[in-house]
C-alpha cells in the first residue's frame, strides 16, 4: 500500500451536527414548509426575499450560539501536524472549522461570515440581519446585500483548487455528508479516478456509500477522532 502524503477532507452538515447546527436532510430537510432546494436558490430568492433572508437570518443567528466540536477539532489537530498536503473542503456555511483552529480549508458553498453585495460585486464581514435591507458597507447601496452563499444552480467557489488537491490526493476521507448535492457527492469517484484510497465516516451509509473503499458509520464526534489519532 503507497504511504499517505496528500490527504483532501470532504464534510457536509454531518460534522456540525453535534455542534447543535441541524442538518438539510436529517430532519426531512423541511424549512417551514420549504425544502432547502426551494429555499436555497436564486429563483427562491427572486420569489420571495424575504423568506430566504429570514432563512439565512435564523440560521446565522443560530451557529453564532454554536461551538465547535470535537471532529471540528480532531481535524484542525490534523491540518496543523500533517506535514504532507492537506485540504478540508467544507460543505457547511458555518465557521467552526476556522474556530477550531483549521487553517487550509475551503468553504465551496459559501460562508455565513460573509454579506455579498450585487451592486458592487464585494463580499464584506457581516454578523447582522439582512431583512431589514442594510447599506452595503462598500458601496453604501440599499437593497443589494445577499448572503454569501452558493445556492442552487450556482457555481461552488474555488472549484479548480479542490479538483487540483483531489487529482493529487492519496486518500479521500468524506464526513458527514448525505451524497446528496453535486459537484460535492462525485469527488469521491475523481479521487478513486486519482488513484486515491477512498473513506466515509457518517453517521449512515450516504448515497455514494458504496463508492468508497470503507465506511464507517457512527457520530462524527466519535469516529472523527478515531480516525485522527
Ligand atoms: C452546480 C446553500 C453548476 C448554502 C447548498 C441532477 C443530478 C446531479 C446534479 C444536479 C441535478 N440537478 C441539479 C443538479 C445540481 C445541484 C444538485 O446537486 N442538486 C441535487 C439536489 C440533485 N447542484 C448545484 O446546483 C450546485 N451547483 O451544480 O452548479 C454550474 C456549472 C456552471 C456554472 C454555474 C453552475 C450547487 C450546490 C450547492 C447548493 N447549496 N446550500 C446553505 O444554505 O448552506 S446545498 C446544501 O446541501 C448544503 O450546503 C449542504 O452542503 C448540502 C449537502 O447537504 P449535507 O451537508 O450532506 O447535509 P445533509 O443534511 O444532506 O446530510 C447530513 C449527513 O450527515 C447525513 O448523511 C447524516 O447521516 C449525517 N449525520 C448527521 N448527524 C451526524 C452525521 N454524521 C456523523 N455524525 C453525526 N452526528
């Protein structure tokens, strides 16, 4: 078996769940009524801005009151020993990776950290609401802010980087993550094409489960550590 050098971490809401932040799917993935899919699209959004930004209002509020756990910090542990490469690729708009001390990491869907204006094409720090329509803090326009997140039919930030760490990968690992939303739930088979090994820790089978080399199912906070040490 060829050693392990270069190491591409895959997560999804899984990893936070223990954290207290819900899940898409877990909870039938139901929003009032909504379905992420509905709420989470620029078509959502053009239908109904308010509800969208009331969505991402809550669920800002929400993981300000959360703390990271102990996968969050098994991994950042990780990130800062491992001498080879190493990229975690996070799903989650959250940010306990960073406040966990991770360091190379890629929010591919975005970041609730961040309001991004249409007007000016900026993206700026933001902690407050978006509903009551704030001025951009670089333009000053009224009315253009959006949370920095990719929505449905949008392209995930950084795409080359991650394909680049993946073709380059010895080992995929993929956490929390139901295998439900591309170009996410196929870098295990680029990893397999890479000739990386291939490994999922969640808490079920996900449904790219059987593309992986082994699996191991249980909650992050257990395996996660597990698999670091
Ligand atoms: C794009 C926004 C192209 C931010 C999200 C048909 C076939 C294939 C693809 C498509 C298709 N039709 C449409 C598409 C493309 C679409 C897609 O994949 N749709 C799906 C529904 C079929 N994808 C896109 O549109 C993407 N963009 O393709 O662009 C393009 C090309 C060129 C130019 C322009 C565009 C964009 C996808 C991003 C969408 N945005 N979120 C936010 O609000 O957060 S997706 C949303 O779901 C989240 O971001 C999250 O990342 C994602 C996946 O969810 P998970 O993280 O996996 O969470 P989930 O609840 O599903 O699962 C949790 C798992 O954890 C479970 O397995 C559970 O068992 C486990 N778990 C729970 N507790 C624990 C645990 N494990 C361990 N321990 C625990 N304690």
């Amino acid at each position: 078996m060829s050693p392990i050098r270069n190491i591409v971490i895959l997560t999804g809401a899984g990893v936070s769940a223990e954290s207290g932040i819900d899940t898409f799917r877990d909870a039938g993935g139901l929003w009032e009524q909504h379905r992420v899919e509905d709420v989470a699209t620029p078509e959502g959004f053009a239908r109904d801005p308010d509800l969208v930004l009331r969505f991402y209002d809550m669920r800002r509020a929400a993981i300000q009151t959360k703390q990271p756990n102990a996968a969050h910090r098994a991994l950042a542990r990780l990130d800062a020993e491992w001498a080879g490469e190493l990229l975690i690729v996070t799903q989650n708009v959250d940010d306990l990776h960073e406040r966990a001390g991770a360091q190379r990491l890629i929010h591919m869907h975005g970041t609730h950290l961040n309001a991004w204006c249409t007007g000016c094409d900026t993206r700026s720090p933001w902690t407050a609401p978006l509903l009551d329509r704030p001025p951009c803090p670089a333009c000053g326009a009224v009315g253009h802010l959006r949370p920095d997140v990719v929505w449905f039919g949008e392209m995930p930030y950084r795409m080359e980087e991650i394909y680049h760490a993946i073709n380059r990968a010895d080992l995929f690992v993929s956490i929390g993550t139901s295998g439900a939303v591309y170009p996410a739930a196929g870098f295990v088979r680029e990893a397999r094409a890479a000739g990386a090994r291939t490994l999922e820790l969640n808490m079920e089978p996900s449904q790219g489960s059987h593309w992986f080399d082994e699996a191991r199912h249980g909650p992050a906070t257990w395996l996660v550590p597990e698999w670091v040490e």
